[in-house]
C-alpha cells in the first residue's frame, strides 16, 4: 500500500488531473485533462487522489498507463463496499481482504475505504 496516497497527506489546493480514462456524472474524462474544482467538492477530489484516478498537475508526465477499452465510471470502479452497522460504527468490505474492518464514523469509514481501495490498485 502506498502511504503517501493516505489522507492526511492530500493537498486540498493543489491543481489535479485526471490519470486514467473515466466517466463522471455521464462525461468522459480523459488522462491529463483537468480535474475542473467546481464540479467536485474537497471530498470527492481527495478520493479521486487517493483511489488513483487524479494527480496532482506537477506530477502528470502525459504518461497513460491506465487506459482500459471501456471506461470506468466512478460508480462502477470500486470493488471497495461501507455498509452502516449499529451505533455509528461502518463495516468496510473488499473482496481481498481477509475480514471486512470495522470504523466507527462516516467520514473515517470513507477515508479508509479511500485507502484500502488505493492499496487495491498499487497492487495493479
């Protein structure tokens, strides 16, 4: 897993692009193009950043590594599922983890869906 896609270390500020081919809300996005920050909120573009579809702008090296014949759609991409569970606490499941974490939090519970869905795809 790559802890530098943790988080905590996410640049709110900092310009993104995208680093794969996707489909977001019925449009296609195309590596190196960029990611436009009215459209997502600080959440969204820090789980494109830590899932690995977005890179900071200074990091892009027009290299498309990842460009699938079918697109992915954000929806459709993560293998990573949180289901709600009794007194705040949320299970987090994936079909490569040994048995599903449990974390008490909703925004806790995404950030380490965020992470276990980047460690998936490092992996790749």
């Amino acid at each position: 897993m790559d802890r530098r896609l943790s988080p905590r270390f996410f640049k709110r500020d900092e310009p993104m692009v995208w680093r794969k081919h996707v489909t977001v809300g019925g449009e296609s996005a195309v590596p190196g193009e960029t990611v436009d920050p009215a459209k997502f909120d600080v959440g969204q573009r820090q789980r494109l950043w830590c899932g690995g579809q977005a890179i900071y702008a200074k990091d892009w090296t027009g290299r498309t590594d990842i460009a699938p014949e079918v697109p992915e759609t954000l929806e459709t991409a993560s293998l990573v599922t949180i289901e709600a569970q009794k007194a705040g606490w949320y299970e987090i499941s994936a079909p490569w983890l040994d048995e599903p974490e449990k974390v008490r939090g909703k925004v806790a519970a995404e950030a380490r869906a965020a992470e276990i869905e980047a460690m998936a795809h490092s992996d790749a």
